[in-house]
C-alpha cells in the first residue's frame, strides 16, 4: 500500500494502463461536504460498480450477490459487499488491480460507533493483510494520527508533500495567481489583495 497527498496524477497514469486492458482500477474521493461520500458503504459500492463495469468477470460476481438478494429486493449489508469485493481481488489470470482512495482524513471520525473513519481504516488493513501480489492500494490524506498509526505500519511507500519547499512555492503561486487575475476580485484594492495573498501563504505549513 502507498500513501501519497494527491491522487488525480496517479489516477491519471494508472488510467493508461487500464486503456490498454494491463490493469483495472477503482477509485474513490470522500467528500466531508457530501453525506453520501463519507462512509465505508460508499466506497464499497462504488469500486464494485467500475470494477464490474471494465471487467466481465467482476460483473459476474456482482451479479451473483445482486440475485442473492432477491434481484434487488433488498440491500446487502457491508459484510456482503466486502465478499463481493475480494472475490473480485482474488479472480485468477486477471491484471494488476488498484484501488486509489482520496482525502481519506475527510471520512468523518465521530463518537458514532463504529466510526465511519475506523471502519475504513479497518477495511484497508484487511485487504493488506491479504497479501494478494496483484493488489495495489494507494490512500491520500493529510497527515493526522489516527490515520498514520493506522496505515503507516502498512505502507510500502509513504511520501509527504507537507514539508517540500517546491509544494509550497507552487501553493504560493496559485495563490497569487487567483488573486491577481480572477475577474472577480479586480476591483478590490491593492493593499486588501496584499493582505490575502500574506495570510493565506502562511497558512500553507498547516494546509
């Protein structure tokens, strides 16, 4: 497993691979502003839906747990899903399979039980500790304890852009940029936009 701050690139390079059938990818972004992107049973249908949609044999195994519940009668529970999901790891003579899971600090860690974010983490330290050598996962997220005592024991490349001074000159000319040239904010004065561009960049370190 890797743990990386951005996903997108990987996605991107990864996404060529699977064009030419030498790989199959799922991919999943939580979003703490979308209450459907924020749990375990969203990522879980989600990576069975595009694993199933680029491959026939993973869209056979779906289709089993789909006709195990009534032809969508009912709702199978997480337990169910996660099943579906590592017969679909284990299927023999089939290319390399990655799962790419994006700002995983924003699945919510609550006093709810168990927490969203605990049943996450639990769920990727399970598929590690299956050891499958056509298995990829990589996870980005900012770089809080919970997460790192969790996934760092795990990772076979853990890489942090928090700390690089190129990461932050960069943050810094978006910064910039936005503010100089966004038509919005054209007619604010010089000084204001000054003051935005000083105290944003320095809130880069904890960014």
């Amino acid at each position: 497993m890797f743990i990386f701050p951005t996903s997108s690139t990987v996605i991107q390079q990864i996404k060529t691979k699977c064009d030419r059938g030498l790989a199959l990818m799922g991919y999943y972004y939580f979003d703490s502003d979308d209450i459907a992107k924020q749990g375990i049973r969203g990522l879980l249908a989600s990576l069975l839906s595009q694993f199933c949609a680029t491959s026939d044999l993973c869209y056979r195994i779906l289709s089993d747990l789909y006709l195990e519940n009534h032809q969508g009668l009912q709702q199978p529970n997480n337990e169910a899903l996660v099943e579906s999901l590592k017969k679909i790891l284990r299927l023999p003579d089939a290319p390399m399979r990655w799962i790419i899971i994006d700002a995983i600090d924003e699945c919510p860690n609550t006093t709810r039980f168990p927490p969203a974010r605990e049943e996450v983490l639990n769920l990727l330290e399970h598929l590690v500790s299956l050891s499958l050598p056509n298995l990829r996962i990589c996870v980005t997220s900012r770089p809080e304890v919970s997460i790192r005592t969790i996934l760092e024991p795990l990772t076979s490349l853990h890489m942090s852009l928090h700390d690089q001074d190129g990461q932050k000159q960069d943050i810094f000319k978006y910064i910039y940029n936005v503010v100089s040239f966004d038509r919005r904010m054209q007619t604010w004065r010089p000084e204001d936009k000054k003051m935005v561009i000083r105290t944003l960049s320095a809130k880069v370190d904890g960014m």
